[in-house]
C-alpha cells in the first residue's frame, strides 16, 4: 500500500471528487461546479489524484474527462481486508465475552 493514496485522498476536497468520480467521468467543470470550487482549484486536486495514480484521464474529442482508475483502490480493499479479519476477531470475541456477562456466567456473585 502507498502512502501517496492515503496523502492524496486525505484532503477533503479530492476526497469529494473521488466520491464524484464513482458515478463515473467528468470533466475538470463539471466536478468544479458540482464541489462549488474554482476550476484552477479542482484542477490542482485532480492532478494530485492523477499523480497518485488514482485518476486517469481520457481525451474524448475537445474534452478531458476524469475517471477513477480502479487498481488503486483494489490494492487499498486488499491491505485493508487483512484488517478486517483482525477487527472482526476482536469484535467476536467482545460479543463473545458480553453474551457470558448477559447470561451471568462470568458474575461472581452468580451460584452456578
């Protein structure tokens, strides 16, 4: 996992256009006016997306539109599942530990 991903998706505003981009691809105007943001604002957020390798951009006639690029992402789902199965262990395992506290099983003052 790159620490550029997280660096880049840290800044609120590139986080918002990441969120826009899931819908699919915009222009550098369209995500401007959406996030109420300058267009030379938005162009610097999507050029720190770009270089983190999270955006792509594709020419379509006199347009640039911005797309997220999927691999990315991919590889942050994959580092972060080895910690979900660590968070899930440990929230079993406080379930676990609060049903025997409902049942009375670990009360001292429970005469089993």
């Amino acid at each position: 996992m790159d620490i550029t991903t997280f660096s880049a998706l840290a800044e609120p505003n590139r986080l918002r256009i990441v969120e826009l981009l899931r819908s699919g691809p915009l222009t550098v105007g369209e995500i401007a006016e959406q996030l109420q943001l300058r267009q030379p604002q938005a162009s610097k957020h999507l050029k720190v997306l770009h270089e983190a390798g999270l955006v792509v951009v594709e020419a379509v006639a006199n347009r640039r539109n911005y797309k997220l690029h999927r691999q990315p992402f991919q590889d942050m789902d994959e580092w972060l599942n080895t910690y979900r199965r660590i968070w899930e262990e440990r929230f079993d395992s406080l379930d676990n530990y609060l049903q025997q506290l409902q049942s009375g099983s670990d009360n001292p003052n429970n005469e089993n």
